[in-house]
C-alpha cells in the first residue's frame, strides 16, 4: 500500500510539474496575415518559397470566372498572371519556374511563374488535384475519376 500511495503521488507530482511547463500560444503571434484585393476569393494556392506565392482566385462576383495572381514579396504586392476568365482549382510545382494549374478546362502549365500559358490536357471536367510521384508522370483527380497523362517534366 506505501509503495502504490507512493507511486501515485509521483505521478500526480509529474504532471503538476509539466502542466506548469506548459505555455498557451495564440496563432496570431506565430503567423501574419497576407492581404490580397478585396474583391477576390482564394480558390487554390502553391507557396513556392516564402517569398513566391502563387494563388488561384474566384470573384465575389458570381457571374464571373476566376484567374491567377502571383507575388513576390511574400504577399505583399499581386501581380494578375493569367487564365482570366478561369477557375483554377489546384496547383502542382514542376521543375525550375514550371507550374501547373488545375482548371475547369482542363491542365495549364507555365514555364515562367505565370507570366504565359499553354493548356497542355484538354478536359470537360474541374480538375480539382493533381499529384506527381514520378519524373514525367503527373496524375489528375476530376469528378470522373483519375487521369494519368505523361505529360510532365
């Protein structure tokens, strides 16, 4: 019985003292917001670096479609990048400046952060996740199912 009373006591005793060691964190001291224009909604987004943030965006309009922005000043200034009148669903980083986006028409892909697009796989459906787990495979989620075109550098 001494010997239980005591081992109790031990572990009531190291759980007091580590629940003291506990300090209570808020998010808002770790993380800093990043403004974006008022009128748009993220859909997707591909953070590159800390500084290149790539994100896919809807308007508060709902009669009108989507496009890219990109920054590189880790959000404090956007710049348009393209796909105008598109929702972008997803984004995949390929090699060097390469990118992909996810679309409702189907897989761009830009070798300069956006600054130009070529619709490389033509889709009726949203392209809404795209994967790679090899050198030249990329693989496309849709609502029908799973697409794998070899199509990637």
């Amino acid at each position: 019985m001494q010997n239980s009373l005591s081992s109790t006591i031990r572990i009531i005793s190291i759980l007091f003292f580590s629940l003291c060691q506990i300090q209570i964190c808020y998010p808002q001291e770790y993380y800093e917001e990043i403004t974006y224009p008022d009128t748009l909604d993220i859909v997707s987004m591909l953070p590159i670096n800390h500084d290149t943030i790539i994100i896919g965006i809807s308007t508060n309009n709902p009669y009108a479609y989507g496009c890219i922005y990109k920054s590189f000043d880790g959000g404090n200034t956007w710049e348009f990048a393209g796909l105008n009148q598109t929702h972008v669903y997803c984004f995949l980083e390929g090699v060097g400046d390469t990118i992909y986006a996810g679309t409702g028409y189907g897989i761009f892909t830009s070798g300069n952060y956006g600054d130009s697009w070529e619709l490389i796989l033509p889709m009726t459906e949203n392209v809404v996740s795209m994967a790679r787990l090899q050198q030249g495979k990329l693989f496309a989620g849709f609502g029908g199912g799973l697409c794998v075109p070899s199509i990637m550098a």
